[in-house]
C-alpha cells in the first residue's frame, strides 16, 4: 500500500468521498456505514475508524449514533488517487 491504509479503510474514504461528507454539517452516520462495511471485510469497523482518525483523514461527532466525516480532503482525495479510486479535485465538468 502506498499510504499503509488498508483496503477497508480505503472503502470508508471512498464511501465518504462519494456521498461528499467534507464538513461537520454534513456528516455520515456511523451505524449505517458499520452496516454497509460488514458485509464487504471482516475487519473490525471501529478499529478501523480509530486509525482513520489518528491518521488524520477523518473526524466525528458524537450524537447518539456517531457522524462521520472527512476533515483533511487532500490527503484523503491523494490516497484515493493513489490506489486507482476515481476522483475529481475541483470543478471538473464533462466536455
């Protein structure tokens, strides 16, 4: 791996990525994405979490189901990159 981030922690960022959670106010709730990475790796979810944040990718905030979302964009769009995952940087618009 090129940024020592494990597959899962890869499809979380990509999931967060996607459904464009870069801010506090827009936010992913953890409970369901507890459910959706489960069915795809049997690593441990909250391990998984727990390196995330350490390494600086993601934050939290903590209601009654945990919302997550990404706080660094560059470094998450440059390991999504780094892997082969598709993503934009800015404004890019389709000829």
């Amino acid at each position: 791996m090129v940024c020592d981030l494990t597959n899962g922690e890869l499809f979380i960022l990509n999931i967060l990525y996607s459904k464009r959670n870069f801010k506090s106010d827009a936010t992913y709730n953890s409970e369901k994405l507890k459910g959706i990475f489960s069915r795809k790796y049997s690593q441990k979810f909250d391990k998984v979490l727990k390196n995330l944040k350490n390494q600086g990718y993601i934050a939290s905030i903590k209601k009654a189901d945990d919302k997550i979302y990404i706080c660094d964009f560059k470094k998450a769009v440059a390991a999504l990159t780094a892997h082969g995952y598709t993503v934009t940087t800015g404004r890019e618009r389709p000829l």
